[in-house]
C-alpha cells in the first residue's frame, strides 16, 4: 500500500510517472478521513488546497522536474503560520487566525513540492508533553487510544505513526518532537539551534525553539531536513553555513564511530527501558562502533532551569497577544485592562497561564537573580558539559524518555510529573544541539526511543548514525494495529 | 531661606534618519496615513522575528565617536515589557545593561563665555512605540503603528547641568550635532528630536542629590526650558514649605506652563528586562569602527575653532557660524570669493541680512535667494568702495527678491558711489553754504555736528558718496 512505502519509493513512483501527486494526495487524505475524528490529529484539513498543489506537482513532474520531495504530501504542525490557512497554535487564543504569510520553513517545502494536506494538533503554543493541553482536545496514541501521542509536537508524531502522511514538520523546545516520536515509534529529528529558520514559527521560547521533521525512518526525514535547513535573512538566530547532502550522508560507514553512553540518563532508568539501550548499543558495536560512558554532571539540572528559562521568555513571547490587533478578543471590554485581562483570561488555557505567571514570575525586580541569571548560569554549565564531552566521543546515546506512553489524564493534573517526561531531551535544547529519537524497541507493547545528540551543525553525522541503526532492525518499520 | 542648586539630567531622544525601521523593513516616513507603514513586523504578527537595520547601527556608531565615547564592541538587545495598545509586541525593543555607547562628553558655552563639559553617561539604540489616536473616534481609540519600530537613540546625560539654561544649550548642541553627523533630522514639530528632563534640587553645597522628578516628552527647547523653571521653582517652594519631593514622573502642560503628576515610583512597571533571544549581540570589530570613524565630518566645536583662529573671528562669531554644517558652508564659500582678510564683512553679513531675510521668509540656508557667489560679488563692491555698507544692504535687498547679481541691481538703480573727489567737494561746499547757522556752532567747538553736514552731503548725493572720502573731505573744509 502506498502508506507504508518509504519517501524514497514514493517519489520514485512519482518520477516514473507511476502514481500522480493527485492520486498520492487522495490516498492519505482518505486515511485522515478515516482514522483521524479518533485520533484528533488534525486541527485543520485543507483538502481542497492539497488537491490543488498536487495537481500543480503533477504539472511540474509532467514538464519533467524532479526532486525527492515533489508531489510527496505533508502534514504541517499548527504552530507554522500558512498563509490564507488558520493557524491557531493549539490555541483558543488564534482559533480565528487566519495567516497572512508563510513560515520560511513552509516556504521551503512548498518550494520543494511538497503537498500540504493539513495542520496537526498539539499542545497549546507548544506548552505541553502529552498534547492535552491543546484546545482542540487531546490527540490520541495510535498504538494504544487511550495513550497519550505524547508533546507538543502530539498530533504530528500521531499522524507520521498512523501513516496519515509520509512526513510531519514538528518544533521541539524542550523534546517536542524526540518525545513525541518516542512514544509513537516514530523518528523524529530537532536540528542544532539556527539549523533551520523560526521565522512564521509561533514563539514559545526562541531561544530553544527549533523547527524539525517526524518521520517513519532516518532516510525519510533527510530530504525534508534538507529542504528545511539553511540561513535565513529573516531570522536573526539562524546560521549562515553551508547545509551538507543529508541524503548523501546516509551511506557513509559507522566504523570507528565513537560512542558516548550517557551516565546521567540511566540513574534510576527501568531496567526494561535501559535493556533496550544497550541493546541498541551492541547494534552500534557490531557496526564498528566504539562506546564509552561519559558524564555531564550538570545535566541533573536540566530540568529546573528549563522550567525558568522557558516560561522567562515565553511570558515575553506571548504578549502580543492582547486581544488588540487579530486572535480572541473578549465580549464588550469596558476599558483597555478588562479588554486586556478577559482576552487573555479568555484565550489562553491553564497550563499557558501557569507558565506565563512563572515567567513573569522569574523576571520580576528582586526574582531576576536568583532565578533568570542563575539559570542563565547553569545553563552555560550544561554547555559547556556537552562541549567536554564531545571533545571524547562523536555522538552521546540515551534513552528519549524515561517511560512508554502513559495514560490520557495521568498527569495533567501535576505539572512537575509532566515536566520530568522531558528529562532527558531538554539537555539538547539549552545547549542548542541537534538530537534524534528512533525507535528501539516495546515496553509494555509500547514504543520506546533510543537518543542520540551530536555537536553543533553534527546533523549529518546524526542522520548517518540513526540510519545504519534503522539498517540493522526493524524498529521502525513496525506500524500500530489497525494502521498497517 | 536656605541656597538652593538645581541639578538636572537629560534623556534625549534622537530618531535616527535611516530609510527603514530599526527592526523591519517599513519605510520611516512621516505623516503617511495611519498603519500604512507598518508591516507584519511592526504589527507583531505571531511568528514574525526582528532583524537590525545596520544603519541604524552606524550612526549609533557615528554619535558615540563624535562625543568622544567608548563604542562598545559588544552590546546587547533587551526587552522592556510592558502592555500598551501602541505597543504591539508587548514589548518595546531597546538596550539596557549593554548599550552601543558610553560615556562620552560634550562641550556647551555658557552665558559667561565659560565652557562647561556635559558628561554623557551612554547612548542605546532602541525601537519607538506607535500612537494613540482619539479625535474624530466616538467612544474608541485608534492605534497608529506607522511609528512603531521607527530607531531612536536615546541619549542619557549625567546631572550635570545646573540651570534652565544650561540644559538647553546641552540639547540644543546635541541638535547640532545629530544634524552635522547626519543622523537625525532635527525636526522637533515631528518629534524627531525630543527629551525627558531628570530635574532635582538640594541646598547648595550638599553632596547628595536631591529626589527627582522625570519630566517626560519635551520637544521645543523653550519647553525644556519653561518646565524645567516650573519645576524648579515647584520643588523648592514644596520643601520650603515643609514638604518633600516625590520621585514621579510629570508632564509638561505647554498651555498653562505647569508641570502634571503622571506616576508615582510606586505606581511604576516592573519592566522585567532580559535580553531578547531573536536578536544576537551586537558585535563591532575596530575595523568597523575605525571605518566609522572616517565618515565623521567636521564637527562644531573643531569648524567653531577654526573660524576664530582661521578667520579672526570672535569665539561668538564662530559658534553662530558654526551651528549648522549649512550655513558655515555657506560662510566658507562667500569667504573663498571675497578672501580671508574680509571673513569679518562675510560674517556681519552673514549672521546680519542672510539671517534675517531666511527668517522673514521661513527659509533655510540651502535655500537662500542669495548664493555665497552672489553675495561675495555684492561684498567686494563695498569693498572696492563702488557702493557703501548702507547702500549694499538696499543692493542686497533686491537681489534677494529679484534675483539679480549686485552689478545688475547696482547699475540699474544708479547706486554706484561718488568717488570723484571734486563732485564730492561741490556737494559740500553747497551744504556749508546752505547752513551758516552749524558752520558757526561747528567751530566753536559742538564737534557732534559733523554728523550732520555729512548727513546733508549724503542726502544730497541719495547716499552715494563715499562714507571715507567725505570724511576726510568734510573734515578738511570744516576746519578751513
């Protein structure tokens, strides 16, 4: 069936003319039909609008152009403004934003071919890790419906998992895309920081934010990282150096790859779930590699100084939305503050507010110090830790998450619980390096992610080392039931 | 009554005459239609991210090198949040513990003739907010965001300044200089040029400052000049009378010359400032710099200098002609003409009829009816004795409405000076004739009729005889 066909293959039927775009288009758009009201993936579908790009790839292959993306159907995470689309960020805030412009990542998968079937859900502005902060409504875990996708990148990794399109776009700002792609048995690629343009991606915390690719395998994701990637004269923070053949880097040996087992993540790891790391790690051996465990003994305090950092910005980011200018805006305000206070009040969900409140919280005059700066401090500790590290080893391996999927309602009603799912992928964000989730395995009949991260701009290295592992298992190849 | 000192400090803030904002690419002109010059940047649309306009950066650069301060070589972009409508982002872009600048100084001519250094604590780039707008709109207030993200520098002073007086001839060499260095228009109407007074008093001889009040959005000097002796005079009599000054930020009410609480301290935002993570820091080399540094003109204090030791001119001479880059190039163009013995004539004439023919027509140098070369022309005619200083001003009055050169106007009007010593002497012996009476009173020794007899020649001759030769002349036949 075409689902389970790879990237690689579709767009090799496209080029020989075999299936149309049109007909790929109708393909997946049926399984959105189908599997989606259970799954809730999708905010918005924009059938009418695939259909249309489809038939102007299909007149691009006609003319004989060709590209390993052209005419290949994508599901875009709603935090991508799509211009003419709305784009509502999870939001009840933008549930009535309509994009003026294009994101420069949807830009560039446009310009590559790609055909937009619709905008995933997630966690609301990406505040979240089981997608049930979103206020469309949680999205659902194909391998298990009453499993929470995990976040916030929930409904793209839902999608990718349930083969309702051959690629997702994700952001991961604290592991919103490896988390997710763990928990689904999906791959899920966060690229360094500046890799990959934020512009026309809503803010959460720019400073850790960074635009990424879900997809069922290594070399799926390549070219569209490819696409993605590059300077952009429009995001300030993104990096003007050149982007390597992703695609290309995939063949390229493991021997003498050097390993790092990362001490830090396995205290206190579910023998099961460390099982399956170091099953992954005999993969590696058995391919040339060399392992060493190493440590970032500041990497403990990931997490609390995300949890500062993090809402520090996001408290700024979401300012905007005031009920002034678009997005929600309160019935009858009977001044500037109630219009200010109710829109707000109104607009944005619990878990926004909470991190708005921290945040504020954490900037305010006599809180500045000991909470920002100091944070600001650890955080250069961490980078500096990985710095170190990667002075011994290529690639350090871990776990993605500390657990499978858990239950729907499990943990939404404590926070701290929720923030520790992320305890192993936020590292990668306050050091800004790229990471990858692949599937490595089942606990309880539920997928597992296996970590890897790498030095700054290490994507091709990354993808190289993810894709020898996903030659040597199957991991990746095994759909949820119901779904194949 | 205790001695009192008045301490104040100015923030100037200076917009920046770049072509687009400081953070987007929407054009910075003025008075265009509300929110026609405001892009999805400048809106705050979700997604959307700042990029520095590195014009803007220049002529920070510029500033920093022409007060003789450290440009930094790294600094950093904060966020200063806070909610207002003419805010969109929720944030206002700006730089707070890095700026571009720092401590830099200036030099202002007080009253005396004393020179006075100003200390400039820093100078920081940051974007403007937009406006508010409630006339014509029933029960609603519009938002104009055409300002929105236009680049200020604003320029913060140490309390240095001791009067009034003193702070305006800060701000209005500040004006001097954003305009010889090309960065700021100037234009106070528009509000391209404004500042916040920081306005303290203490009896004298104390050390410690007293408590201030911020005075906010001044943009005429006289304003900055009023409010701050509204002021001043505000807080002494307050704590004469047994009171003391709150730290508030006022407004200056231009209509009843006043100064209006706006907010107490307490009642002040937390601005919670931290960098802003869209925007890398700020990173100069010396090479940029120094390049800079090559761009810079001539500045005020170096072309008042050397007029006055160039050009002989008194040090008052040369502030004035130096004011402006305009009208000291102007000064230098009709000087190269005439020659450099005859810069004193230039410059009468100069800040004398050019001055004053600008300001009757509301006109500025660069479009003055009168070009240096015409003018020159108009100069060595006095100087070659053709006409006299008095005649070249009604010479210099035509050719300002006619546009004609000095010869054309001269010969036309029949203007040109007697200076046949024999014409000249007919004339005179006719007058002596004609009044017996002050020939008498003239010798026996009421001197100040001289000025008469020549008055009575120059009548006769419709002022044309020249002043030197009919001196003499007079002289001679009057004590003959």
């Amino acid at each position: 069936m075409l689902h389970n066909l790879s990237v690689g293959e579709l767009a090799e039927r496209l080029n020989s003319r075999e299936v149309s775009s049109v007909e790929l288009t109708r393909h997946f758009l049926a399984r959105i039909d189908r599997f989606s009201p259970a799954l809730n993936a999708l905010i918005t579908l924009t059938a009418d609008r695939a259909l249309a790009d489809a038939a102007a790839a299909d007149l691009r292959l006609g003319r004989g152009e060709r590209g390993p993306l052209l005419g290949i159907p994508l599901i875009h995470k709603d935090i991508f403004c799509t211009d003419g689309v709305r784009t509502s960020c999870g939001s009840r805030m933008l549930d009535n934003f309509i994009a003026p412009y294009d994101a420069t990542v949807v830009t560039r998968l446009k310009a590559a071919g790609t055909v937009m079937l619709g905008k995933a859900n997630m966690d609301e502005f990406a505040m979240g890790s089981s997608n049930e902060t979103s206020y469309y409504g949680p999205v659902k875990n194909p391998w298990n419906l009453n499993k929470v996708p995990g976040g916030s990148s929930g409904g793209s990794a839902a999608a990718a998992a349930a083969r309702l399109a051959p690629l997702t776009t994700g952001t991961d700002t604290g592991g919103s895309i490896r988390q997710p792609a763990a928990l689904t048995g999906t791959t899920g690629v966060k690229p360094t920081y500046g890799r990959v343009s934020r512009y026309g991606m809503i803010a959460f915390a720019s400073s850790l934010d960074q635009a990424g690719v879900l997809a069922r395998s290594v070399a799926d994701a390549a070219p569209a990282l490819q696409a993605m990637a590059g300077f952009d004269p429009r995001d300030s923070t993104s990096v003007d150096a050149p982007v390597p053949d992703y695609t290309a880097a995939l063949a390229r040996p493991l021997k003498g790859l050097k390993i790092g087992l990362l001490r830090e993540f396995f205290v206190g790891l579910e023998a099961r779930n460390a099982a399956l790391i170091h099953d992954a790690l005999k993969v590696y051996q058995e391919l040339g590699a060399t392992t060493k465990e190493v440590s970032l003994p500041h990497l403990p305090a990931s997490v609390p100084t995300y949890y500062v950092v993090a809402p520090a910005e996001c408290s700024s980011n979401l300012s905007r939305f005031d009920g002034v200018r678009y997005g929600y805006r309160c019935e009858n305000p009977h001044d500037l503050m109630d219009l200010y206070k109710r829109s707000r009040g109104e607009g944005f969900g619990a878990e926004v507010k909470r991190r708005i409140m921290t945040g504020t919280y954490v900037l305010s005059a006599g809180y500045f110090d000991a909470y920002y700066l100091k944070a600001q401090r650890v955080r250069r500790l961490i980078v500096d830790d990985f710095r170190a590290a990667f002075t011994q080893v290529d690639l350090l391996i871990g776990p993605t998450t500390p657990t499978p999927a858990f239950d729907i309602g499990a943990k939404i009603d404590d926070p701290v619980t929720m923030y520790l799912n992320d305890i192993y992928t936020i590292g990668a964000n306050l050091a800004g390096l790229p990471g990858l989730s692949l599937p490595c395995g089942f606990v309880d009949g539920l997928p597992m992610g296996l970590q890897l991260i790498g030095p700054h701009f290490s994507e091709d290295r990354l993808l190289c080392a993810g894709h020898g592992y996903q030659l040597a298992t199957d991991w990746h190849r095994r759909a949820p039931q119901g779904y194949e | 009554m205790a001695d009192w000192e008045v301490v104040i400090g100015l923030e100037i803030h200076a917009q920046l005459a770049t072509k687009s904002k400081i953070f987007s690419g929407s054009a910075t002109a003025y008075g265009a239609p509300p929110n026609t010059q405001a892009d999805l940047v400048d809106l705050a649309y979700p997604g959307v991210l700042p990029v520095l306009n590195g014009e803007a950066v220049r002529m920070a650069v510029k500033f920093g090198l022409a007060v003789g301060a450290k440009v930094a070589q790294r600094s950093v972009f904060a966020r200063k949040n806070y909610f207002y409508p003419d805010l969109p982002k929720g944030y206002q872009i700006s730089q707070y513990e890095l700026p571009i600048v720092a401590h830099g100084t200036l030099k202002i001519v007080l009253d005396d003739g004393a020179v006075k250094t100003i200390g400039i604590t820093r100078a920081h780039l940051e974007e403007d907010a937009g406006k508010s707008l409630h006339e014509g709109l029933a029960n609603a207030s519009g938002i104009d965001l055409n300002r929105a993200g236009t680049p200020l520098l604003e320029i913060v002073s140490e309390p240095d300044m001791r009067s009034a007086k003193e702070a305006v001839a800060y701000m209005k060499k500040i004006h001097t200089l954003v305009r010889y260095l090309e960065i700021c228009d100037g234009n106070m109407q528009e509000g391209s040029f404004r500042c916040d007074a920081n306005v303290s008093v203490r009896p004298k001889g104390r050390e410690k400052l007293g408590t201030r009040a911020e005075i906010k959005n001044l943009n005429s000097f006289r304003f900055v000049e009023k409010a701050i002796q509204y002021e001043v005079a505000r807080q002494i009599e307050l704590i004469e009378s047994g009171g003391s000054v709150v730290q508030e930020t006022r407004l200056y009410d231009s209509d009843k010359h006043e100064t209006r609480s706006m907010r107490s301290k307490e009642e002040a935002n937390d601005y919670r400032y931290f960098p802003d993570p869209d925007l890398l820091p700020v990173e100069l080399d010396q090479k940029f710099i120094d390049t800079v540094r090559g761009t810079l003109p001539e500045l005020p204090d170096d072309k008042a200098a050397r007029f006055a030791q160039g050009f002989a001119l008194s040090h008052y001479d040369a502030g004035v002609l130096s004011a402006s880059r305009e009208l000291g190039a102007y000064f230098e163009a009709t000087v190269a003409d005439l020659g450099a013995e005859h810069a004193k004539l230039a410059a009468n004439w100069v800040m004398g009829e050019v001055s004053s023919a600008l300001n009757r027509d509301n006109l500025d140098i660069g479009a003055a009816r009168v070009s240096p070369q015409q003018l020159s022309a108009l100069l060595l005619r006095i100087v070659d004795a053709t006409i006299s200083g008095k005649i070249a001003k009604e010479v210099f009055e035509a050719m300002w409405s006619e546009q004609k050169s000095a010869d054309a106007v001269i010969e036309a009007q029949g203007l040109k000076q007697i200076t046949d010593s024999g014409a000249i002497e007919g004339v005179i012996d006719a007058v002596i004739a004609a009044n017996p009476k002050q020939l008498a009173e003239y010798r026996s020794g009421k001197d100040k009729l001289f000025g008469f007899f020549i008055g009575q020649v120059q009548k006769a001759t419709g002022g044309k005889a020249n002043p030197a030769q009919l001196n003499e002349l007079l002289k001679a036949k009057l004590s003959s």
